[in-house]
C-alpha cells in the first residue's frame, strides 16, 4: 500500500514514514511540505491514503488540498492528522471529503487503525477528537459538491455508469462518489438512500411518479 504525507514539520513528517513503515508492504511515496509541492506529487503518482495536516506555515492549508483531492482523486482516502481536533475543523474536514480523524495527542496506534480502517471504507474517529454529528445541521452538508449531485441519481435507481454519463466523470469515479455517499449518510441499502434524500430535499415525491 502506498501513502502520502502532507505535512510542514519535517521531525513530524519523518516519525510518522517512520511508523507507518513498520507496517508490511506500507510504503510513503509522497511526503509533502505545502499544498502546491503536494498537488505537483498527487498529479504524478497516486497513492492509496493521503495523511493530511491542516495548518501550514506558508501558502495554503490542508483543507484547500483536501477539496483538489475529492474533485480530481477521489478514489485516494484522506485522513486528516492535526492538533485542530474540535469542531468546526472536524466537520469541514469530513465535508471535504477526509474519512478519517486523527489528533496529534493520539498514541501513534491510532493512526495505524485509521489507515486500516479507511482502506476498508469505513470512516475513523480517533477517540479524542471532538466530533458530534449534531454539530451538522443538515445531513447534506457532510456531502460534498459532486456528491449532492450525484445523490438523487444513486437514489433513483441509477447504477455507476449511467451516473458517470449524466454528470461527464469516469465510472469508476462515480463508484466512489457512492461509497463515499453511503458512507456518510450511513445508507446501507438503496432504500435508505432515497429515504434521505427525500429527507433532506434532493428529491421531490413527485419526481418519482
């Protein structure tokens, strides 16, 4: 498995390759100390996890690349690593796209659980993160902007492929979008699909006569 780091303290971005490489067949192959030297890296080679720090010294934060990855890579799981570990920062990560959470005041298993756990596609919360869903007004806004449009059409009916056609994205893209979707929304059936999104307003009874 491959990994990338975004992170501008080098002593902190060497103990956590140092970690995550402890790990059989776990490789860092992008370590990053800005948003731009990231991007430039995440166009060439694409890794399977980005562990991703907020705060940055100069230029962009790590929010900023956290939204480049969930329009253009987001087949790539992202996992935020920071000492901001309290709200707003947590629900605009996950808003972003970021499917794990883990603070800096976390013992260093945590981040090793949360790369197995966001490899499985399941989201992780590491313990002393302060999250609450209710934080989140409207489920909508854990989704993101090609989420939402992708939402009514997953909860139609509509498989992968026809989904990429409407919205002009790879199939595999779209498949993404819809595991990132249930996820999120925490719909394991396509009934429970369409019942939040006629919940939260993407889709009128009407449409579905």
């Amino acid at each position: 498995m491959r990994i990338g780091i975004i992170e501008d303290h080098q002593l902190v971005r060497d103990s956590l390759k140092k970690l995550l490489e402890l790990e059989l067949n776990w490789q860092v192959s992008i370590e990053a100390c800005s948003v731009n030297e990231a991007i430039l890296a995440v166009n060439i080679d694409q890794p399977n996890v980005f562990i991703v720090d907020i705060s940055m010294h100069e230029g962009a934060t790590g929010l900023t690349f956290l939204s480049y990855l969930n329009e253009h890579y987001p087949e790539i799981k992202t996992i935020v690593a920071s000492m901001h570990d309290h709200e707003p920062y947590v629900s605009n990560a996950i808003q972003l796209g970021a499917l794990g959470y883990v603070s800096k005041r976390s013992a260093s298993d945590a981040m090793i659980d949360a790369v197995k756990t966001v490899m499985r596609g399941h989201r992780y919360i590491s313990e002393d993160v302060n999250f609450n869903y209710n934080y989140v007004s409207n489920k909508q806004d854990l989704l993101t902007k090609r989420e939402i449009e992708a939402l009514p059409l997953f909860a139609k009916g509509l498989n992968a492929k026809q989904v990429a056609q409407q919205l002009g994205m790879m199939p595999k893209t779209a498949h993404v979008h819809k595991t990132n979707i249930c996820n999120k929304l925490n719909a394991t059936t396509s009934f429970e699909l369409l019942k939040v999104a006629i919940d939260i307003g993407v889709i009128q009874l009407n449409e579905l006569a």
